[in-house]
C-alpha cells in the first residue's frame, strides 16, 4: 500500500464535494424540448459513481441539433486549490481518441495521399516485423482492430512526462515482434494499430500529430479546449485522487497520442460528433465509410459482433438501442485514471460525451442517461418491465458435452466442465496454482447457459477452433471470449517456472510500475503462464525460452522470452526488460548504490523488517515492492522518509548514468 496521509483540509474538501457540483448550462433553443428527466438521471447516476465507487471527479455534456442543451461538472478538479469542475475542465479521454486518429486517415485518403486498402508498408517503408505477414496489413487494418499487431506497447506509454522518443522505441518494437494472426481475418481491440496510424499521419501530413489535429480537427470542429495532452499552462485540469490516502496522483501524461493522448471536455467532444453530423471534417460519403461495419470476417462464427467496430469506433450500431430501432454509435476510453464515453446519434443529431476522473462505470451511467432522453424526446418508448417466468430448463444437449477443456483469453487460463446432475457449466480459472471454480453458469436450453444481466454463454466449433461467446440474450450479437487450447509439443517449461520478475527498463516517468510472475500449466505440457495484474494469460512455447501468441481472439498479449547476456538472465515482454527476483542481490551493510543508466536500474532486496529513507537525485525514482511483489512504496507518488518494510522486499533505484541514492536502511 502507498503511504497513506490526509491533511485536514482535504478531508473536509471531500466531504464538501458530496455536495457540491460545478457549472451547469442548459439550453432552450433546441425547440424549447424539456430535458429534467435526462438532467435527473444524469445527475442521480453520476453521484453514485462518485460517492458509491469512488470516482474523484466527472463531467457530461450534450448536444441536441447543434447546440449544447446540458452541460455540468461534478465535484473537485483540484482539492487542494478549492477548484470545482467546471464546463472548461480538461480531462483525459483516453481511447475516445482513436476516433480522432481515424478521422484523420479518412481526411488524408480524401486528399488522395492515403488508400484504406494499400499496405501500411508502401507508405511506412522503414516499418518492419519478424513476421513476413506484417506485409499484408492494410491501413483499414489498422483502424478496424484486424492488422493481428500483438496488442499494446506499454513503456512510458502513461506517463507523468512526455517521451520524444515513444515512436522510435515503438517501431524498434514492432521490428522485433511478431503476429498473433493473418492480417485481416479477426477484429480484436488493438492499441499498436492506432500508434502505428499515429505514425502514418505524421509521416504523410509532414506534421506532428498534435499540429494536424490542432488544425484539421480541432480548429475545423470548434473545439477550443481540445489538445493533444493537457494545454500547456492550463491549470483547469482534472487530477485523480487516491481514495486510500485522498492525495493528487501525479498527472497523467499519455504518449500513446494516436491511441488514447488526446484531452478535451465534455462539450468540446460534443462538438466533434456534430462537425462529423455536418460534414465540416470530411464529406458525407467518407463519413458513411468511416461508420460503417468495418469487422473482419472471422470476428465471430454468426451474426453482428457486440463490438461491430467501424474505422476507429467500438460500435458503429449499439445493439441495446439497435433493439428500440434507434442508430447509436459509440466509443469507449480508459486509461491508469479516466475513464470516458461517446455516443453520436446521427439519424437525432445528438451527442452525448461523459468523462470520468477515477474508477466508474462509465458505459453503464452513458446508457442510463441516453436512454432517458430517448424517452424523454419521444424517439423511443419507456422500456416495459420484463415479466421472466421461471422454467425447467432441458438437459445440457449431447453435444456440448465436448466442448469441455481448456480455453484462453486475455488474463485468464479457463476449464471448462459440465455438471449433468446441477445442469450447469462449471467455469474454472487458473489462480496461479490451481483451477478453481469461478462461477456455475445454469443452463436455460439449447446449449445456452445464463451469465445473468442479459448475457448468455454459448460455444461454437467455427474456423478450425473450440470458441466460447457471450451474446446478448434477446439479439444476434455476440463476442469470442476464449479460445480452446490444447498441449503443445512438450517442451521444457523449466525456464519460466515459479519465477517472478521486476522491470528493470522501468523509468522514472512511467506511471505502470508493475511486476509478473510465470510457471507451467501440468494439465498442459508445454503451455506457460504469464501473470501480470491478477491474470494468467497461456502461451505455448517454442522452444524452452520463448513463448509465442495463438491466441487470436485475445487483446493486449506479449511474447515472454528469456535471454541470457553477461551472465545475467532476464526476460522481454510487452517493450520492457524484467529481472527474475530470485537473482537479486541482497542489500548490503553500507552499501553505495550507483545507477548504471536508463534501462538497467539497481534492484536490491531487503532481508529483515525495519525501515527505510532515500534521498533522490535530480530525476531519480526509487519503487519499493513488498515480498508479494505488489507495490509498497513510490517516490512518484510521494518521498519515501523513515516508512516500514518487511524482509523479502525488493528495491528498485531508477537514475541517470552515475547518480547517487543516499539512502538510511534500519534494521
């Protein structure tokens, strides 16, 4: 746990901030229509995510034929300045910016200096793979989630600085990664694609991508509280606060620019959804492109994919109000502290953007609020109160039976059984040692079995694979949530066993301090895990040090791969270099720690309980795990003076070439 501290004068900020709520706008030029039953829900479903799940702040604006009816902030953008949200608070909105990134590639293709179906590499000759079918990847690719790129490139990615470098050290990582799938067969969500179109923009407008956007969308859509990162100077920004401690998280930079850097508020990504709806940022046939069904063929064995991507969008038709006959599309955004929302309603001419600083359920509050003022403008009706009668289920059916086994997703290494007397799917994870039984899942007939919520769990022997889905209980919709997995060839799986690892190419600006762990799975020969965040992902191995991605249907995977060098043995995954702990030297008696440089920083681990103090150099970190791994301790959050420690920590000394770290080590 991170030191955990509260001034007085925060505390009763965050009381005050229960009840408090910045600026509130609305409008009575869009046909002097009523909005109180949207402003209510809004407003209910949004201090419960603030007060209920902790999220430190908020805002919501939307846009009805043009004008901005309804726009509000929710508690403190800054605690300790006494500064409440207001309609010109920027936040981060993380992913909402991939369909800033795709709108820019359709204006570069209507000027004629990009196709969609051209490969990336007639336009990006300096970019390469190990994998001779990077050729293949199309632009369209990029933007629909199908180039089979392996997921995300996480160094300095969230960040509390800007890295000059991220680009090169991204492409330097694509010239040694491979694919987990033939370009263009599966739409799996994929951040690389939309870094790899940051790259493109630049190289084809011979701009940065920051000036593009500044003047091709930005400037063309009206948005003046728009930047790629926080405006410089600009102080109305959003911080995220610890709900352990209630202090400031650092603020979050983020140089995954093309994937999820952009910051705006709520209004301003209204005015994006409008300049789209009116044709200011490319012509109405780009923009039918741009929103249409754009997902490979093998996305899902039948029917509409939950996530129908278009080129940048998660969902060109949501199918909850596909259901009410109502054409809602819609993207998502996350990152270390934001969370946010788009929906654009073309056929209405409504925007609605919401935007979250912290944990909060940001989908779920979005379609709460849109479906109240469907209702309320009288495009839908109120929906009706389902009447469920309760019903024997049949049998499981014969032939689901052998869809019993093992399975991968992202995170999660899955057996699956079933249980003919309960009628019921046993669904089993991998916690590290053993599988254990998550969840029991009723069947309701014909091999569907209910995951509550209007969620039913099915399978599918489609495309030479074992698939299992999760589809919408009363639509064609569904997603491929794992995968079957069978043994490999077996071999060794020592290399990875029991072993657990600290990045040792952590830097002193990268928000996603982390550790992993890696073992074998005796049920299957030949597969190791690898463990980050509470997940165990499966990979096959190669060869007895490197693992590889078949996983198709899985997002954000790596390529686990030991090398031995100078008589060190360490492991790359995701861009980073790790360190497996049990190399690491104890810290001795008066020892001086000296930093050899940026990308091999000094770990020591602490063999008694007491207490620890460091003194930094200028740019320095220090990051202190507990025996368990999980960060203690974090000079990027808050000074490490005088705090407790256990025997079996682990500390990392992040510097410059020759700097110093006077530190006080008592025990």
């Amino acid at each position: 746990m991170l030191k955990k501290r509260l001034a007085g004068v925060l505390l009763s900020l965050l009381l005050f901030l229960v009840f408090v709520s910045g600026c509130t706008t609305t409008s009575s030029q869009s046909q002097n229509q009523s909005y109180e039953k949207t402003i209510a829900t809004a407003r209910t479903e949004i201090w419960k995510e603030v007060i209920g799940r902790g999220a430190s702040s908020a805002t919501i604006a939307i846009m009805d034929n043009g004008k901005i009816v309804y726009e509000e902030g929710f508690a403190m953008a800054n605690r300790v300045e006494a500064l409440a949200v207001d309609t010109s608070t920027q936040y981060n909105i993380g992913s909402v910016s991939k369909v800033f990134t795709g709108a820019a590639i359709m204006q570069l293709v209507e000027e004629g200096v990009l196709e969609l179906d051209k490969p990336v590499v007639d336009y990006l000759p300096d970019f390469t793979m190990q994998d001779s079918r990077y050729q293949d990847i199309t632009v369209r690719m990029l933007l629909n989630h199908s180039s089979g790129l392996p997921g995300t490139f996480m160094p300095n990615g969230f960040a509390t600085a800007e890295d000059p470098d991220f680009l090169a050290n991204f492409m330097d990582y694509l010239a040694n990664s491979t694919l987990k799938e033939n370009p263009g067969v599966v739409s799996v969500y994929c951040n690389d694609g939309f870094t790899l179109a940051e790259v493109l923009i630049e190289k084809m407008s011979g701009q940065s991508y920051s000036a593009y956007m500044d003047k091709n969308i930005f400037a063309k859509a009206g948005m003046r509280n728009s930047s790629c990162s926080f405006a410089k100077g600009n102080a109305n920004i959003a911080w995220q606060y610890s709900n352990d401690d209630g202090l400031a998280l650092p603020s979050e930079i983020i140089n995954l620019m093309g994937t999820g850097g952009i910051s705006a508020t709520t209004a301003d990504l209204c005015r994006f959804g409008n300049a789209l709806l009116s044709d200011k940022l490319m012509t109405a046939e780009s923009f039918a492109e741009y929103i249409s069904p754009q997902y490979a063929k093998e996305t899902v064995p039948s029917g509409t994919p939950i996530t129908n991507y278009g080129l940048g969008w998660d969902m060109v038709d949501v199918a909850s109000f596909a259901e009410e006959g109502v054409h809602v599309i819609s993207k998502n955004g996350g990152t270390l502290q934001f969370n946010s929302q788009l929906y654009v309603i073309p056929e209405e001419n409504i925007s609605i953007a919401l935007i979250f600083s912290g944990i909060a359920d940001v989908t779920g509050v979005a379609k709460s609020i849109t479906q109240t003022m469907l209702e309320e403008k009288g495009v839908v009706q109120a929906e009706a109160s389902k009447d469920i009668k309760a019903t024997s289920a049949p049998p499981i059916p014969s032939e689901i039976l052998g869809f019993a086994g093992y399975y991968g997703s992202s995170g999660s290494t899955i057996k699956i059984e079933f249980n003919l007397e309960n009628n019921t799917l046993d669904y089993q994870q991998f916690d590290g040692k053993s599988f254990v039984t998550a969840v029991s899942y009723p069947h309701i007939g014909d091999g569907y079995f209910d995951m509550q919520n209007d969620y039913w769990l099915s399978f599918s022997e489609s495309f030479g694979k074992k698939l299992m889905l999760q589809s919408l209980s009363n639509a064609d919709y569904s997603i491929v949530i794992a995968e079957d997995i069978t043994a490999n060839n077996p071999v060794n799986t020592s290399r990875f066993e029991g072993k657990a690892w600290i990045p040792v190419s952590l830097s002193a600006i990268d928000l996603y301090a982390f550790s992993v762990t890696t073992g074998g799975l005796p049920e299957l020969p030949g597969y190791i895990y690898y463990g980050s965040d509470g997940g165990y992902t499966p990979y096959p191995l190669k060869d007895e040090n490197t693992g590889f991605m078949n996983l198709a249907y899985a997002r954000d995977l790596v390529e686990p791969n030991i090398k031995e060098e100078n008589g060190k043995t360490t492991m790359t995954a995701m861009g980073y270099t790790l360190m497996e702990v049990a190399a690491v030297a104890s810290l001795q008696n008066g020892e001086k720690i000296t930093s050899t440089g940026v990308g091999e920083n000094t770990i020591r681990k602490l063999d008694a309980d007491g207490s620890f103090e460091i003194t930094l150099p200028e740019g320095g970190r220090v990051v202190i795990y507990d025996s368990a791994l999980t960060v203690a301790y974090d000079t990027m959050y808050a000074a490490i003076e005088d705090v407790p420690v256990t025997a079996g920590s682990y500390v990392m000394f992040i510097g410059n070439e020759g700097d110093q770290f006077p530190y006080q080590y008592r025990f």
